[in-house]
C-alpha cells in the first residue's frame, strides 16, 4: 500500500473557499488502477494559515506514479492556477510506502 499526501497552507478566511473546490472537483481517480480512497484533511490553523492535506490510498508508489503520468491527472488538475489567492505557497508532497 502507498500513501500520497499533498499538504497545503490556505490563507485566513479562505478555508470555505479551498475545501468548495475539492468538493466540486472532479478527480477522475475511481477510473484508475490502483486508486484505493482520497480523503480531503482539514488541520490547524493559525494567524497564518489553516493546513489541509489530500490523502489518497494506492495499491502501490507504481500506481501512484502511473495516475500522475495519465489523462485522468491531467484532467482532474486542468484548473488547479485558477484560484492562487487561496494558497500561500506550492503544496508539499509527501510519499508513504507502507511497511507493516
């Protein structure tokens, strides 16, 4: 199992705004091998930032790395500049192999 997070800091006051686009999101990922689940994580905040993390389960880094390389990713992230006022900074990527 591989899981695959992205984490973001959102602006104050944006939260709303952030989780409405994933909510409205098409993903694509029940079309692809190995997709397992996705969960959209909501964190701290601060008067800096409220953090989120995107959270999807794959059978495999293979089947994560193969969704990245498809059509479906490519379509599910078509608008992702659309809305940069939200987002303070890129997110950060982090890989999981599952071990035990």
């Amino acid at each position: 199992m591989y899981i695959a997070m992205n984490r973001f800091r959102i602006a104050p006051g944006r939260e709303q705004d952030f989780i409405d686009i994933w909510k409205n999101r098409e993903t694509f990922l029940e079309e692809v091998p190995g997709f397992r689940e996705f969960h959209l994580l909501q964190g701290p905040s601060s008067e800096e930032c409220t953090l989120f993390a995107s959270h999807s389960t794959w059978d495999s880094a293979e089947a994560f790395s193969e969704w990245t390389r498809s059509e479906a990713f490519r379509k599910a992230h078509a608008g992702a500049g659309s809305s940069r006022d939200i987002y303070l900074g890129p997110p950060q990527f982090e890989g999981f192999e599952a071990v035990a």
